[in-house]
C-alpha cells in the first residue's frame, strides 16, 4: 500500500500549488478531486466561478463580491 505524507483534496489551483510546494519540499503527496480534469466546476473559472472579497485580484473585484 502507498504512503503519502499529505494528502489534498481538490486539484483546483490552489490545491494544485499546494501540492507542488510540497512536493518540492520532498513530501509524498497524493492530490484527490471530485471531477476528472478538465471540467467546468471549478471555484476559479468559468460559470461557476467564486469573487471573493479577499481574493487579491484588485479594488474592481471587491464591490462585485459583496454585491447581494
């Protein structure tokens, strides 16, 4: 049975970088999504995208996440 020293759920891109740091820094990762890539249900693309307000993408974005 493999061993792995951090497992991620969600191969989106920030599970996706998540993983290559870690891997970089020498640990045995193993990434797990819902979906097989590519597919239309991620947080950061897409019809289903996510605007937070905390997402660093620039002052346009912000009112856009906190619009009700």
């Amino acid at each position: 049975m493999p061993h792995y020293d951090v497992i991620v759920i969600g191969c989106g891109a920030v599970g996706s970088a998540a993983m290559l740091h870690l891997a970089k820094a020498g640990r045995r990762v193993l990434g797990i999504d819902r979906f097989q890539p590519p597919h239309r249900f991620g947080s950061t693309h897409g019809e289903t995208r996510i605007t937070r307000a905390a997402i660093g993408e620039g002052v346009d974005y912000t009112p856009l996440a906190r619009r009700w």
